[in-house]
C-alpha cells in the first residue's frame, strides 16, 4: 500500500487523508484521518511557536474524526461521497453564527484497498466571505440557483413566485415535500409562507402539523444544527442521532413517515426568520443539493427579510401605535375601498364611538391616565364588535365598520355598550349607529352616524355636567 503520508506532504495547503470504511449495506462506515500534513497538524493541535503541542488532544494518525471535531453529518456525507463514490467535492462553508469561513475541497485516491475508500481534505479558513469562491459552482447548480435569483428579483407577488421557487427546489431535490417555515422566536410564532407536496406521495403539509408547541421542534434545530448552516439526514442511522437529541422530534418525523430530511435556516443579519425544509429526498443527490439550497437560501432569506420589513412599516403605518386599533390613514383608505366598489357586502352598519370625559381626566389625572383610558376604550370595541373593524378616527373618536351581519345583532351590541356608558365610573361613550341593507353608500352611512352619535353626546352631558368638555 502506498505512503499515505508523503502523498499529504506534497500539499502546501492545510491537507489530510480521511478513510471511509466500506460497507455492503451503502451506510457510512467510520471516517479516520489517516495522515496529515504539518499545517493540518498545527490546526488541529494548536502547537505553539515552540512545536509544543497546546491542544489536549494529539494528533495521532489513523484516528477517528471524531476525536478532533464534533460529529458532522455533513462532513460525513462529503467524505463518503468523495472517498466512497469517487466524487470530487467542493464546499465553501459560511457558518453564519461564526465570524469565518471555510473553503474545502476533496479529491478521490485511487488506493486499492478492498475494506476503505480515501480521499484528500484540504481546507482553507477565512474571515471574510469570499463572493468569488462562493461563485464556484457546476453548470446545473448555476443555473438552479440564477433562476431562483431572477424570480425573486423580478416578483411582483412574493408569495405567488415563492410558491414556485418552493415548486422548483422541490423537483431539483426529487423530493416528496417541501417548505418554508417561518419562526419568531420572540413572538413565540411559527407559520408556512410557502410549500410544495409532491402528487401520490405519504407526505402531509407542516400546515396540519403546526400547533402552539411546535416552535419548541425549531429551537432543537438550532442546537442540532450547531456550527453548521445545514443539516442533511439521509438514512435511519442519522435520524438515530435526532433520536439521541430530541426523541419528541424524531417520534413526530417518523409520524410523518419522514424517512429523510434536509433543513437549513433562513439567516439574514444574523437573525433567523424561518427555515427551508425537505423531505424524503432522492439522496445521492445529496451533494448538490447542499449546494444548491444554501446558496438559494441566501437570496430567499434576504427577500423574505425585505418582505416582512415592508410588511411591517406597512403595518406601522396604518396601525394606531397608543391604542392598537387602525388609524386615520388606514380609515381613509378602507373608505376609498368601499367608493370604489373595492369592497364586496350585502349589508353596512356604522358605529361612531366618542370617548366621554377624556379631558377632565388629562386635566385631574394626567395624559398618562388619558392614554390609558384611550387603551380601554379600543379593547373595550374591539371586544364588543368581534366581527367589525375598529379605527382611531382622532383624538377620542373612533369607528367601527361592521359587514354583513344581522341589524338585530349590532343593534343588541350597541345597546349593551350604551348601557355600560351610563354607569358611573365606567368607560363612556357616545354613540351613533346607521345600518344599510340597500344601496350601502358609506358615506351616506357615516354621515348619519356622525349625526346621530353627536345627539347621543349632548345628551350625555345633559345627564353629567361635570364631564362636559372645557375649553
């Protein structure tokens, strides 16, 4: 058998020979680095200017991997289908909780040797990301990716044209399902923005699966996924690891009749928002496949980081920061809707609501207690109209637009609602309602509650002075 150690010394970068057992049955058998260069040797020892090995851990060749690094099953599938498969591999690795980079390659040995396979590691660590090596990629994986890039640059529907770049990851995978599962760890939230269900396939959509302990499965991904920006299970072996780590995971992959998985995050500016996950995928095309997602979930975080920016200044902006409800600037638009014809109904009821005694209360109290009473005063309509829309028309003024619903039913909660405003000591209002079931013209309808809503005032302040508005 020939020299494994000075076929190492002939590299100049920091190389070693890595060996994969053979096996009958296609799993991975144990990987060992079997020889090593003198720059590999100082990397993974950590020898000081005076060859004095500093790291606990010596190099001894013939080792398992795992003595030097933590189990990977990334790098175990790299090395395998190098030494094993006799596939070139290059990987240029972006742990995006890291402040580095690692750019590697591995080449097939040609060693006759019937119980191994071997293969050459030789790895380059950075600290900024290179976009050249990042850009290295085969034909096929180019024009993958660019298409995904060009749809995603080019949408005018995000969420039309992420369907199909889930549509098209999906097919590229040959796999039976595939999503994008967005998360708020804050929030405590998790959603499907987009997915793709193969025809004639066991698989279910994550949509039916979802429930409000399931982002507790998203945090297990993120310690499992650790130093790694993907994670790739590709046999019963590896979803044995899941099994180690989070049986509560494992059980629900196999109620899923997951028999195989790949999962990366969704990471822009080091916040994760969602992941790309894919099951039961045709794994040899493993290799690709990594390459392939993680350079498309480059692009898919950044758009959809772009597209929950818009959609919360869109939201800020039509949102009524003190109380919660609508503002103004969303009223006025949802009105336009409605003269527009915009707005499909068969019947429009209109409640103005004015908030009694509000000024004594700055006055006596504070603002801060004047807001405070503005913040009841939403809950208080939002909880009594359940089906309408409730808006901050300004100052303490607000409305409700109700669609579609029985006159009887809006007319009992207007009534219980004006009955609490005439307790003392108890949030008031003064109230005007309008229902139309005819030609439901909304600014006829607000008109007329307007109307009547100031009636209701001057006989609010009839009844308790003391609250009437001071100039």
């Amino acid at each position: 058998m020939m020299d494994l150690q000075k076929i190492v010394e002939k590299f100049d970068s920091t190389t070693c020979i890595i060996s994969v057992e053979k096996r009958t049955d296609g799993k991975i058998g144990s990987i060992r680095i079997e020889a090593a260069n003198q720059r590999y040797i100082k990397a993974m020892e950590h020898v000081d200017e005076n060859n004095k090995v500093i790291y606990s851990r010596e190099f001894i060749p013939g080792s398992s991997y795992e003595k030097y690094m933590q189990k990977e099953l990334n790098f175990e599938n790299f090395c395998y289908e190098c030494a094993i498969n006799k596939k070139p591999v290059h990987a240029y690795i972006r742990p995006e909780r890291f402040d580095f980079c690692i750019n590697q390659v591995m080449l097939p040995l040609d060693i006759d040797d019937p119980e191994k396979g071997y293969c050459t590691y030789s790895s380059e660590i950075s600290q900024e990301v290179n976009p050249e090596e990042m850009s290295k990629l085969s034909a096929e994986t180019s024009s993958s990716v660019l298409k995904t890039c060009v749809k995603l640059r080019s949408a005018k529907d995000l969420q039309r044209t992420m369907n199909e770049v889930i549509e098209d990851i999906r097919e590229i995978c040959d796999a039976s399902y595939c999503c994008i599962l967005l998360t708020d760890f804050n929030e405590h939230t998790c959603s499907v923005f987009s997915d793709s269900v193969k025809t004639g396939s066991n698989q279910r959509s994550l949509r039916e699966f979802l429930s409000d302990d399931f982002l507790d499965y998203a945090k297990t991904w993120i310690k499992i996924l650790a130093k790694s920006n993907c994670l790739i299970i590709k046999n019963n072996d590896d979803l044995e690891l899941i099994k180690q780590q989070d049986p509560r995971w494992y059980k629900s992959l196999t109620d899923a009749n997951v028999e195989n998985l790949v999962l990366l995050p969704l990471e822009y500016n080091k916040l994760i928002s969602g992941f790309i996950w894919v099951t039961n995928f045709d794994t040899s095309k493993a290799v690709r496949i990594r390459e392939t997602l993680e350079l498309s979930t480059f692009f898919i975080a950044s758009e959809i980081a772009n597209y929950q920016l818009v959609g919360k200044l869109e939201q800020l902006s039509n949102l009524d920061l003190l109380t919660g409800v609508m503002n103004r600037n969303s009223m006025n638009n949802r009105v336009s809707q409605f003269i527009n014809g915009e707005v499909p109904h068969k019947s429009l009821a209109v409640i103005f609501a004015d908030l009694n005694g509000l000024k004594p209360v700055n006055d006596n109290q504070g603002h801060d207690a004047g807001d405070n009473l503005l913040k009841e005063a939403s809950f208080i309509l939002r909880d009594n109209f359940t089906t309408g829309e409730v808006y901050r028309a300004g100052g303490d003024e607000f409305l409700v637009i109700v669609l579609d619903q029985p006159k009887e039913v809006i007319e009992a909660q207007v009534q219980k609602l004006h009955e609490e405003s005439m307790i003392p000591n108890h949030v008031s209002f003064a109230l005007g309602f309008y229902y139309d079931d005819k030609g439901c013209d909304i600014r006829k309808a607000m008109h007329e509650a307007d109307v009547r809503m100031y009636e209701d005032k001057k006989k609010f302040y009839a009844r308790f002075p003391a609250n009437r508005r001071r100039i």
